[in-house]
C-alpha cells in the first residue's frame, strides 16, 4: 500500500496513469465521504507528530462521534445514515482548517489531526464541531436531531506515540 501523501488532483505523472491515480485515491480515501481513512490518517498522524521533533508546538487529536446514529440507521435506514454521514462530513470540512487533516475512521466515528495548534485552539475546535454539527436535519424521509460528542487529547512533544495519543482521545470521547 502507497505510504506517500495523496492530495486531490492527483499528478498522472507521479503515479503513471490516470487509473493509478484514482487507484492510490481510492486506497487512501473513505468512498462515501471523500475523507481521508485510517491508513491515510495514520500516515498523517505520523508525519505530524514527527514534526514535533523539529518544530516545538502542539499537536492536536480529536475524535468525534455522532450521537444516536444507531437510531437514524433503524428508523429510517441505512440511505439515510449515509445521507447522514455525508452532511457530516461536509460540515467538519467548511469548520476545519485546510491544514487539518480530517478521517472517517469508520461508522459514525471521525477523527481529526490538528497540527502546529494550542491547547485552547484544540478547545476551540472541539466547541466548533459540537456546535456545527448541532441541529436537524432534513433526510426526505424523515428529521433527525443531530448531536456528537467530541474527546481531544494534545501533545506538545514527540516523546508520547501516535498510537496512545488516538486512545487517550478516544478515551476522552466516553468521559
């Protein structure tokens, strides 16, 4: 599997052929959302905190989870509950910035990297996503109510590993 970094609007002559190119997109990219997934998101955690190590800072992880989706799935089935993860994934990109890297790391579960931040900025985030994914939302078929929950966990030195930094946000997300 490629380990290099993908960005869209991928170069045919990095990767060979336009087919290539959409192969190595497809192997870095959730295909109901666009968002980058797990193996993207780890590469990008692991370039970002290795630049702990050369630049002093912060490094942001959240993790976000949507609230009764379970529900949505049952009432009004499983469209729907894309329909619902798609909204949700356009809402994370209009909040986060450009150099966030966000993942639908599968489920209702997404995660994001928040690289060169501080602590309140981590916050501040957090307050954004809760608050931007907040609200109804029309399915055709039926209103849900959206809500999440959010856990972060921020580190400012390369001595802590990528792995516990996702599980201490992860853990956060259930306090």
């Amino acid at each position: 599997m490629p380990t290099n970094i993908v960005w869209q609007g991928l170069d045919p002559d990095i990767y060979g052929s336009p087919d290539q190119a959409q192969l190595a997109h497809q192997a870095l990219h959730d295909p109901l959302t666009g968002l980058a997934n797990r193996t993207l998101f780890t590469d990008r955690l692991v370039h970002a905190h290795a630049l702990l190590r050369r630049k002093p800072g912060y490094l942001g992880v959240l993790c976000v989870d949507l609230d009764r989706f379970k529900e949505v799935n049952d009432s009004y089935g499983h469209d729907a509950g894309d329909q619902v993860i798609r909204e949700v994934a356009r809402r994370l990109k209009a909040i986060c910035r450009e150099t966030d890297t966000i993942c639908r790391l599968g489920g209702d579960e997404f995660a994001i990297i928040q690289p060169d931040t501080t602590p309140q900025g981590c916050a501040a985030l957090a307050q954004r996503v809760v608050e931007g994914l907040r609200g109804d939302l029309d399915l055709g078929v039926g209103r849900v109510e959206l809500s999440c929950s959010v856990g972060v966990a921020v580190v400012s030195d390369a001595g802590q590993g990528q792995a516990e930094m996702l599980r201490q946000a992860d853990v956060a997300l259930y306090r």
